[in-house]
C-alpha cells in the first residue's frame, strides 16, 4: 500500500525549518522497518495550485503501515518538526 501526504507550510516557514524536516524525513526510512519505500520532497512548481511537499510511504501492508504511524522517530518529526509550520495537509492510502 501508498501512503500520500501533501502539506502546505505557513507564511514565514524559512528554507532552514524546511530543510531541518528534509533532514529528518530522510532519516525514518533506517529507523522504521516497516518502509518498504520511501520519497518526500519540494513540489517542482510545475503548475498552479500545488501542495508545497509531498511525502510517499510504502508499506506491505495496513499493519505495516500503522506502525510506521505510530513509530517514535515519525511521531517526534511530526509533532517537532512538522506541526509548528503546517498551514494544511491532505492524505490518502491507496493499494500499489
């Protein structure tokens, strides 16, 4: 299964805050066994109306999936690091 997120950021979230959740979000794939794939980045602003970050997870399954949720080290980058400069964020799960 795909977990999709986008977020927006605040007005005034500086590059730095945004590269501090860059950092982090590389780190959760080494941390979390359950990640079967991982990828997160800036939207390329190729069109109007995008999300400013997107985040896909890859887990074998819902099971795997929750515990990515759960996990300490995603708790600690969403309550520390993403939370703060979130404006609005969107998710799905969907079946690969």
């Amino acid at each position: 299964m795909r977990h999709l997120v986008v977020l927006r950021w605040r007005d005034g979230t500086s590059p730095e805050q945004i590269a501090a959740v860059e950092a982090a979000l590389a780190d959760l794939p080494a941390l979390i066994p359950e990640l079967c794939s991982y990828h997160h980045g800036p939207d390329l602003g190729l069109g109007a109306g995008r999300w400013d970050y997107g985040i896909v997870a890859g887990c074998a399954d819902v099971d795997d999936w929750r515990a990515y949720d759960r996990h300490p080290a995603h708790q600690k980058v969403l309550v520390d690091l993403i939370r703060p400069h979130l404006a609005d964020r969107a998710a799905v799960q969907i079946g690969s």
